[in-house]
C-alpha cells in the first residue's frame, strides 16, 4: 500500500514538496487527533491514519535512500549491455547500495519514476539515432524536469555507430532537469567487447564513489 502511495507522491505532487511540507507543519502543529483521513481521491486511513501524514513528511523532504537506478533504451543491445556492466561495477564497488535497471521502453515510466524518486543517483543510457538520444529516452528526461527532483546525482552511457552524440547530450538534459552529474559520458563505439564491458564496470565503480 505505501508503494502505491509513493508512487502517487513521486509521479504527481513531487513538484508541490516544498508547498506540502508547509502545509503539513501548519497542520501538525495544530496538534490535532485524527480518526479517519478521506482524501477526496485516494486510499482513506482508518487505522493510525497519521502514519500515511509521517511518510508524506519524509517524501517532502528530497527523499532518497541508498539506491542507484539505472533507465536506458537501446536499439541492437549494445547499451543494454552496458547498463548491465554497470550495475555490476556498481555492486562491486558498494554491495550495500540497491540497484535498479529498467527498460525505458519496457517498463512503465510511472514505476521507473517512483525508483527514481527514492535513488541518490540515475544514470541514463541511449544509443545515437540522429545524432541524439532516443525519443523514448529525452522523453523520459523531460517528465523528470517536470517532477523538480532535488539532491539526485547523474551520469550518462550509450552505444554510438557514427558519431556518438546522445551520451553528452543525456548529460547536459539531465543537468536542465537539475541533476547533478558527477562523471564524463560513457560513450561506446559499436557493441561493447570484453574489454568495453570491463571499461563499463569501471564506470559503474566510480559512480558508486561518487
């Protein structure tokens, strides 16, 4: 039930944090005893209903925990690949952190989104198509914008044929989104070989230090 309910939080009222976490001092200082909280949409809490008012608290609050997501698309599987050398660098760097990997194209946004939401970090990866990032993938950058997200850090990766513009170009969208990016773009000339995914993995443990 509380997925569901960040995953409200993250996809719609993100923009409105710093607007809700006023609101939620004003109505807690009121020091107020709730019997039932009946949103006009929305689940109603009946039992503790302060308990969902704590946690909207907390997702005001440029929410993260220690999780690292990873969004890409890809065209033959090159960058795919990546995402996968990644995540492993990632984990050989700091077997703590949790990682998520998701198929921009695969997966619904609204729950890639809410992974977002809850990570330090998002790294984007696309192949160049026109000597730029996927659609499916500067769409997904540009709902982030819309969401404000605040105090998340960033890289880019991408497979490239020709001129291999994408990977630069997800770094500076994410920068307009207002993502901090920590590391160059990682950029791969056709499908990544032994040697490149081990370069990946290097990638992936250095944005874990990051």
């Amino acid at each position: 039930l509380f997925e569901e309910a960040l995953k409200y939080y993250a996809n719609i009222l993100t923009p409105f944090s710093a607007i809700l976490k006023r609101k939620l001092e004003e109505v807690l200082a009121l020091n107020l005893t709730f019997d039932i909280i009946a949103p006009s949409h929305g689940v109603i809490w009946r039992e503790n209903p302060l308990q969902i008012v704590e946690k909207y608290a907390a997702w005001c609050e440029d929410y993260q925990e220690n999780q690292i997501t990873i969004a890409y698309d890809t065209m033959w599987d090159g960058t795919r690949t990546l995402a996968d050398a990644i995540a492993a660098g990632i984990h050989e760097a700091d077997p703590d952190v949790a990682i998520k990997v998701f198929s921009i194209s695969k997966t619904d946004k609204n729950d890639i989104m809410s992974e977002v939401f809850k990570s330090k970090m998002v790294v984007v990866g696309s192949p160049t198509v026109g000597n730029d990032m996927l659609d499916s993938v500067a769409s997904f950058i540009h709902f982030m914008k819309m969401l404000k997200m605040k105090k998340k850090k960033g890289a880019s990766f991408g497979c490239y044929g020709w001129t291999g513009e994408a990977p630069a170009k997800i770094g500076e969208a994410l920068t307009k989104a207002g993502i901090e990016v920590v590391d160059e773009a990682f950029r791969q000339h056709w499908n990544p070989t032994l040697t490149d995914l081990e370069a990946a993995r290097e990638f992936g443990k250095r944005l874990a230090k990051a």
